[in-house]
C-alpha cells in the first residue's frame, strides 16, 4: 500500500506558538510551551545566532537558538516517513537509519488513520552518511527489490532543513528590500539555559541598539525548523488579544482588517480555522494599538460598531489586553 503524501494531514506535526515576554538585565525568561518541544529545557544548551534588520530608516533585531549546532547544521535535513500503523514500524525505520549512522534529532509520529497508516516526521543529521539524494535512493532502491527491512513503509520524502538558512541568512525573503546583517559570536560555543532563562551574550547586547532592560520581546517556536526566534519589540506598544467569528466567505478578513488599519491598529498575528465549512470561521489576532488613541475599550465599541453594519454574522467574542 502507497500512501500519497498530499493526502497525509502533516499539521499536526507542525507547530508555530508566539509568546510575549520582557528583557531583564540580559536574561530572557521562556516560557514552558515554547521550550518543551524544541529542547530548550533547564539543562540544555543553545547555539545562537543574531541578525540585525534595516528598512527605511528602522532597525530592529533578532536572536536565533536552536538546539543543533552550527558546526553540522549544513548536515541536517527533514526526513518523513509514511508508514503503516502496525507493530514494528517506527523500529524498522529506527533501524533503517541507525545501520547508515544516520542520527535522529527532533521528530513526532502520529497515527493518521489507526491499524491503517501513521507519518513519521523527524530532523536527522547526516553528517556520517553521506546527502540526501543517497538516502532517497537506498530507500527506494530497497522497497523496489519488496526487501523485508522496509514491508511496513511505504514512502520516504527528504526536504531541506530550514535551520541552516535561519542560522546563516535570517528571515527575509529573496528580492525583499529588507536589508539583513549577521551580528556573529566571536566563539561558537552554546549558551546554557538555566532557570528556565537564556542569557544573552555580551556581543549581543551591545549590538541591539537602543534596546534596554524592561523592552518588550516577541518570541516564536518554529518546530518546522527547530529553532526560537526572540526578536525586541517598540517599548511604547500596546498589545490585545482579539477572537472574532466571522462568515467562512471571499472578503471578511479583509472587512476586519481594513477597519482596523484605518484606525491605526498594526496587526502582529492572524489567524483563521473554519468552523462551518461555506459559512462561519474563526478569526484570531494579536495587534498593537498605541496608533489608536482610544485604548482597548474604545476600540471595542468601534469594532462592535463596524461588524453591526456588515451583511453576514461578523461577532466580536473577545478583546482584551496582553499584560506581560
């Protein structure tokens, strides 16, 4: 049995969770849902990386920690393994790998469908094997010879890791007028998380200009890639939370949003999930509204306002400040 890969629900294998926080001294708290599943946790040891972003006359920074260090990250890659739910699949490919001194690093498996198929996606070093394009073929060249090593999977997909290029290029896409700059660590060495706290390096602190104790922080867990993203926010911001139920149509989000550039609400996150398919979602934000001088409850009476004249149920469930 061949199980397709665009027919495998991946999401729940994926996860990108924000949290808010503030600079102490040099130290950073983090959270516990953001460091659990990337292995920031007390004991371990971060590599980091720091970028420095100009566009139009504004700066502004980002520190980078990943697990995995940089002497091998170019060796590192996603590999997901679509197997059957049966007994002995996730040693198979455990197996598969270890005999080519392939090393497991972060990785999830999930049963899709049960006593049917499961997905196995996982971050390997190939560092003392060889590349991708290799394992690719030993895999495929074993399931056309029907070799009983692999009769419980079915399919092998090798993508590039994300973590080399957000250790070595930042967060910018090709052709963006965005300017990025490395801000490098005269060692290589990590940085232990202690205390549930990262400390960050001396070189790094004097390089973020105008940032200072007390500055609000943005951190983002990308287990896409592994790593966390800790970037200094505008100390005047103020932030809320906002969950709307909005018609599931072409053009809602855009009669939310629009209202709210209008009244000077710069928006830091969006999200949507379908509750109805053709007829309600959810819409989710987090948005700074120091440009709105009516503060948190005059924005909800505007927004409440504004969702009343639209045709379709638009609904404001919540609107409240993040305190942090």
């Amino acid at each position: 049995m061949f199980i397709k890969a665009e027919r495998i629900v991946r999401a729940g294998l994926n996860m990108r969770v924000h949290d808010f926080g503030r600079l102490r001294g040099s130290r950073v708290h983090i959270s516990e849902r953001l460091a659990a599943p990337l292995g920031l946790t007390e004991g371990s040891k971060a590599f980091t990386a720091m970028f420095r972003y100009d566009v139009e006359g504004k700066t502004s920074y980002e520190i980078v920690l990943s697990t995995f260090g940089p002497e091998n990250y170019r060796e590192i890659c996603v590999v997901t393994f679509y197997m059957l739910d049966a007994p002995g699949a996730c040693a198979q490919v455990a197996k598969f790998l270890g005999e080519r001194n392939i090393d497991i690093l972060n990785s999830a498996s999930l049963s899709m469908i049960s006593k049917v198929c499961m997905v196995w996606k996982m971050t390997v070093d190939l560092s003392y094997y060889g590349d991708s394009a290799a394992l690719r073929e030993e895999f495929d060249s074993l399931k056309r010879a029907r070799s009983p090593k692999l009769d419980k999977a079915d399919a092998i997909v090798v993508e590039a890791a994300n973590v080399s290029d957000r250790f070595t290029k930042g967060l910018v896409a090709p052709g963006s007028s965005v300017k990025v700059r490395s801000v490098r660590r005269a060692q290589k060495t990590p940085v232990p998380i202690a205390g549930g706290e990262l400390t960050i390096p001396d070189e790094y602190m004097r390089a973020m200009e105008g940032v200072r104790d007390g500055a609000p922080l943005m951190m983002l867990a990308d287990q896409d890639s592994w790593v966390l993203s800790i970037t200094p926010l505008d100390p005047s911001l103020r932030l809320v939370t906002a969950s709307l139920v909005i018609p599931d149509k072409p053009g809602a989000i855009y009669e939310v949003t629009r209202f709210l550039a209008e009244l000077g609400v710069n928006l830091l996150s969006v999200s949507t999930t379908v509750l109805v398919y053709y007829e309600r979602m959810s819409l989710s934000l987090v948005a700074d509204i120091n440009g709105h001088p009516d503060g948190a409850e005059g924005l909800r009476a505007r927004l409440n306002e504004h969702l009343k004249g639209l045709k379709g149920d638009f609904k404001l469930q919540s609107l409240e400040p993040i305190e942090f």
